[in-house]
C-alpha cells in the first residue's frame, strides 16, 4: 500500500473548490460572500453553517465544528485524510503518485480501507454473475425484467446476483486476496458456531447501498425463493464503515435532483425508488422499510425544503405514514403525504404511468400533515369522547413541535374547524403542550450539565489549576494555571496571525542599510513586538499555532511571493498588451489613445497589486490548512471563519489601515494581560514574605512597582498606538 505524495496533495487541494464539494452533501445558497446551509453535523433548523470559497474552510456558528474540505470529507463521511485525498482526486481527474507507505500507517489504514475494498469488490462480483452467468440472467435478471426494470437502472443502482451457492462469493473473495476478517466484518459473509464461513446472500437479487459521497457501505438482498421459512429480505448488519440510521437508499442517485428542487420524496423500499428513478422522478429516497431516524431526517433537510410521503393506502401505509411524522415536524421541513390509489405501491404505480402522470398525482392528491392526521386518527375514533381527546391531543402535539409560531396558528386554525373544537380552547392545549416539552427539555439540558459538573470534579485537578472561586481582583485562570485575559488576549492575537499573518503592513529600515527598505508583515511585526519584551504564548493551541505560522513564513513565503509575483507581473503585461492591441484597432486620436492607455496601465497595477495582496493576505491560512493535522485544521478554520453578515449597509474598511490600527492594540493587550498577571503574582509573593526580611520584601515592591507603573501606561495609550516603520 501506497502513500500519497505532498506534491500531488498540493496539485489537488489547489484544483479542489469548497463550496463546489460541499454542495455535493448540503445545499448552499450565496449569501454576501459565503454560502449558508444547514449545518449536516447537528440538527439544525436555520441555516448556521457558513463556507467560504476564498478561505477554502467552513464553520457553523451554531455548533462550532469547523475545518476544510478534507476535514469536512473526514468528519461527514468517515474517511481517513487519504480516502478523503483520494475522493477529491477522483472528483477532480487527477492522477494520484503515491509511495510506500510504513508499517504504521499501513496498520492505520488498513481495516476501512479494506472493508471498502471487499465491498466494491462484492457489488462488481454480483454485477457480473447477474449478467455473465445462466442462473444470474435465468434467476436474478428475468427477475428484474419481470418488474419491469430496464437495463439502464440496473447499471445506475449497480443491481445484481448472488448464486444459490453456500461459498460462491467467499471463494471468489479470497482467492482474489481478501480476508476473512473483512468479509465477515462488513456482513458479506457469517462464519458459524463450527467456524466454516458462508455467503450472507446467497439465492439474492442484490442492491448496493451507496453512502452520500456514493462509496458502497452496505448490501440488501432479496430471496426469490416461494420458501416461507426463508426471509424475504437481509441487509447487512452495521460496522465500521456502515451505520444504517445515517444512510437512505437512492440518496446517493438521488441527491443532485432534491437539490435541484428543494423537495424529496420518501417510499418505503428499494423497487420504489428504482421505478420512480425509471420513470423520471428522480428526487426519490427509501427509508428501506425500517424507521426513520433523525440522522436520516438531518440528511434530508441538507438538500430539501419539503419532504412528500408516498405510501400505500392500506392501513400498513397509513401507520407508516404516521409514524415519521413528529421528526420531520420538529425538522422544520415542510411535510406532505400521498395515498396511492388502492391496490398501487410507489413500484407499481410509477410502471404504469410517465413522470408527467406521477408528479400530477402527487400535486394533486397531497395532503398537508394536519389535514392527513386529523382525517386518519378522527376517523378511527369515531364518535367516542375518550378515543376523540386522545386523537385531538395527538394531533395538537404535533402542532407544538412546529417552529414556525405562525405557521402553528394556522394549522391550528385548520385542526379547530375540521375536529370542531373551538380555537381557543385547542390553543390552551397547545400552549401547556409546548410548556411541559420546554421544561422537558430544560431538566434534560440541566440533567446534562450536571453531570458534566460532575464528571469534572471527579477528575484530579491539573496542576497549577485554580480550583477556588476566585475573588474580583484575582485572575480567573483555566487549565494549565492561564487567566482567562491572558487566553482571550493570546485568542485574539493569533486570529490576527492566521487571517492576515503574511500580509503587507509597511517598510522599515534596518541599521545595516538606511535606504533600503524591508517589507514587514503581520508576523515580522508580532514578532518583533514579543521578542522585545521576551513574551512568548502559554497556551499550548496558541504556541503551536504561532510556531508552525512562523516556520511557514519563514520558511516557503519569500519564495512562493517571488514566483507568485513573476506570474502577476506577466498576467500584467499580456492584459496591457491585449488591450493596447484593442485600442489600436478602434483607430482613435492620439489624446484618446493616450487617456485610454493610461487607464489601462492604471486598471493592470491595481488588479496586479489586489492579487498580490491577496496572495499574502491567506498564505499562512491556506498553508495551515493543508497539514494532515485534524485538530490544527480545525482550530484554523474555527479561528478565521468570518461571523455571518446578515446586512450589506456597513463601511468598507481598508484591510492595511484596518491592521496597522487594531494589530499593536491586541499585541499589547497581550503584554497588559501578562502584567497584570505578575502584578497579582508579586501581590500574593508580598504577602508571603516575612516582614522581618527586609531586603526580600524591598525587592518585591520595587518589581510591583515598577510593574504598575508599565501597566499603567498600557492602560493609559491601549488604542491609540499605531504601528510607525522604525529603525530595529
């Protein structure tokens, strides 16, 4: 096995676009200069989640989780960096050189890689018997055809065939290298209490089950067999690499078309969605038979505003269509349900009719979830009082979980007429409804707090903790003895490092040479300040953060600026020279061609000097951001995501000027902090030491003073130095 090379890395991290990978798991829409979606780590009901394309990173400002496009691969689908490196790179047609990997990283690797790998192989396994064998296309594909399945949907949903052999599939397996470990940890094959290993799927028509980045996760197999004793269906059980609450069949195939329309429709089975997808409505998903869950319902509402139920209308479908209701209600996804005419499924009613036919019986026979509730459960209760109140309480709980409080009121309006009740009294019902969940849910948040309070107090403390309530004049410290100002001020600091720290501030001169001028950046100029004063970082985030800045700028930059600008300076000269060809084409005057040159000359400087500074401005970002480091990757994207702007009306404000104001204020909030601390350190030595030693507590009050006095200046110029090119 194989690792990939850093150059390579390089080659697709540049050709990858954030918002173009993420959009394949969550829908975006543009908002100002970064894009909003729902965030698919949490159950979100507003968009929080913010990516932004320039910065290549995302963040959700609900839940915090933050990273790049590798982290987010890693964190939403469970890939290792490389799968996620190898994802990107089969997205974008690039060509992967790879080398050897160690034994480490082999060990490391190995298990999800090979589960992957003896799946794939699996799902082409029973492709090809399908299609290359007399009992696959005498059993498995007449089965297909005989529901009317075309050869077209059977190669989009990889569809295929197990022989009704006890070993077919292990046998081809291992002598293609594969092991029984992962052949019967993925649930392909089930080794009994004998030990002799079998085929799970044996006599089964196949459907692959795809994960969203379409990898294949997991198998279902349907029996052919007349046999009662026999299931109809088997699924593969869960593992390492599949996880049946997260994962929905078809979405995979389906995903692109639900974005497309911001509605998904959900049916119970495999041939449900296959048929739909053969008959054109492709924003189709199945639940697969089992019940729906909330990673499933988050999945939807990644891509979808509305969510249609299609079922049978039987009284099996009318309970299924019953039963998911509250999760999507609580979603805040707009909810309806079809009954399909009696005797139909979504199969067989999608076989008769053309796309055209089932979207107008969809659109037709709709019914909003309280319509569908109130005409199901009122009907079942006829006219007894006891069966009506449970009905009618039903009904209004699922009312409360709707977010929306006018929406509620409608719905609520709607249920008063139809179960003739009147308004208000419904509403008291609804709002003590709403009550108990609200103090529900605020004992379970306290419930939770306490007993993170006290997973706390059962740990040691750390030393140098302060473990005692502080009184106002002590520092309030974290872990590893840092007050919360010096952390904040540290915080603060390096935000200003990873967002802008190879960014052009000014020119200073050196005593070694009084006419050339050095440029200094961000970093130059942190850096200068803390080595004066000897002051380095605590915390331990903040010092690696400001160590690996530092290799990074002193290190690549000067020679990546260099060649970035010989390629700037050449765009320059073919943008000057395309467009005086141009002016010199439209045969002006020679004060027009001059007028017209010399804004054309002025237009090239400008947009080579905002590429430049741009450049500069996310280097040590983008460098960072790079590193096969997941907690660093997410501490810099969490540090330089950008709060949503939700007005456009606010001042623009010179990035340069912007710096050279606010960077020395947060340099020396820094060493305030710092002051302040050793202010409150000499304070309590003062106390300590005994007033028959003289020397020892002059020393000490000459230090505290001379402390105060510095701090005291700080307080007195904080916010109003700036930062002036001087000799060093």
């Amino acid at each position: 096995m194989a690792r990939i090379d850093k150059a390579t890395i390089d080659r697709i991290l540049d050709a990858t676009d954030i918002v173009d990978v993420v959009s394949d798991f969550v829908s975006l829409k543009k908002h100002g200069s970064s894009y909003l979606g729902l965030c698919p780590f949490h159950n979100d009901r507003s968009p929080s989640f913010s990516v932004s394309r320039s910065r290549g990173i995302f963040k959700c400002f609900s839940c915090g989780k933050a990273g790049n496009t590798v982290s987010f691969l890693m964190d939403l689908e469970n890939m290792t960096y490389v799968e996620a490196i190898k994802w990107l790179a089969r997205k974008y047609n690039i060509e992967i050189q790879e080398r050897e990997l160690t034994s480490a990283e082999r060990q490391a690797q190995a298990e999800r890689e090979s589960m992957y790998a003896v799946n794939d192989f699996a799902m082409s396994h029973f492709e090809r018997t399908l299609a290359d064998t007399e009992d696959g296309r005498d059993i498995g594909l007449s089965y297909f055809h005989e529901r009317g399945i075309g050869d077209a949907m059977i190669r989009k949903f990889h569809l295929g065939y197990a022989l009704d052999v006890y070993d077919d599939l292990y046998k081809k397996a291992v002598a293609a290298g594969f092991s029984d470990k992962y052949l019967v940890d993925t649930g392909l094959c089930i080794r009994n209490d004998r030990g002799k290993i079998y085929d799970r799927f044996k006599g089964r028509v196949i459907y692959p089950v795809h994960s969203l980045s379409g990898r294949v996760v997991a198998f279902g197999g349907r029996t052919l067999s007349k046999e009662k004793t026999v299931a109809k269906y088997v699924n593969s059980p869960e593992s390492v690499i599949y996880s049946k609450s997260n994962e929905l069949y078809g979405m995979y195939q389906a995903r692109n078309a639900i974005a497309r329309k911001k509605k998904c429709i959900l049916v119970e089975g495999y041939m449900d969605v296959i048929s739909m997808h053969q008959a054109g409505v492709e924003n189709v998903v199945a639940s697969s038979g089992t019940s729906l869950t909330d990673g499933q319902v988050r999945m939807i509402k990644r891509f979808a505003d509305t969510v249609t139920l299609i079922y049978d209308s039987d009284h099996a479908g009318i309970k299924a269509a019953l039963r998911g209701i509250n999760m999507f209600v609580a979603a805040g996804l707009a909810l309806r349900i079809v009954l399909l005419p009696e005797g139909d499924d979504p199969d067989s009613f999608a076989q008769h009719h053309s796309s055209a036919e089932v979207e107008q019986y969809i659109a037709e026979h709709e019914q909003d979830l309280i319509s569908f509730k109130v005409d199901v459960l009122m009907r079942e209760a006829d006219a007894d009082p006891r069966s009506r109140t449970e009905a009618i309480n039903d009904i209004l709980t699922t009312i409360s979980l709707i977010p929306d409080v006018v929406e509620r009121d409608l719905y609520l309006d709607r249920c008063s007429t139809k179960v003739g009740v009147s308004f208000n009294t419904l509403a008291a019902q609804l709002g003590r409804f709403i009550t108990r969940r609200a103090e529900e849910e605020a004992k379970r948040r306290n419930q939770q707090h306490d007993r993170r309070q006290a997973d706390l107090q059962s740990q040691a403390p750390v030393v140098g903790d302060v473990v005692d309530v502080p009184s106002d004049n002590v520092p309030v410290t974290s872990a590893g003895g840092i007050s919360e100002p010096v952390r904040r001020a540290e915080h603060e600091l390096i935000t200003y490092v990873l967002r802008h720290g190879a960014y052009y501030l000014c020119d200073v001169y050196t005593d070694d040479d009084d006419t050339r001028p050095v440029p200094m950046t961000v970093i130059d100029y942190v850096k200068l300040e803390l080595e004066r004063d000897g002051v380095t970082f605590s915390h331990p985030d903040m010092l690696a953060l400001w160590q690996l800045a530092c290799e990074i700028r002193f290190g690549s930059y000067d020679r990546d600026l260099a060649d970035n600008d010989k390629r700037l300076q050449q765009r320059r000269e073919r943008a000057i020279a395309a467009g005086q060809s141009e002016i010199c084409d439209e045969g002006l005057d020679m004060e027009t061609i001059k007028l017209r040159e010399d804004k054309l000359i002025a237009d090239a400087d400008a947009d080579y000097l905002a590429a430049t500074d741009e450049f500069s401005d996310n280097y040590i970002q983008q460098r960072m951001l790079r590193i096969d480091d997941r907690r660093m990757v997410e501490l810099v994207a969490g540090m330089t995501s950008e709060p949503v702007q939700l007005s456009k009306m606010y001042p623009k404000v010179d990035l340069r000027e912007d710096l050279l104001a606010k960077l020395p204020t947060a340099v020396n909030s820094l060493k305030g902090a710092i002051i302040k601390d050793d202010i409150y350190r000499l304070e309590q030595q003062l106390r300590s030491t005994p007033v028959d030693d003289v020397a020892a507590l002059e020393r000490v009050m000459r230090e505290l003073y001379e402390k105060k006095l510095i701090s005291m200046e700080f307080d007195k110029n904080l916010g109003e130095i700036v930062i002036t090119p001087h000799r060093h």
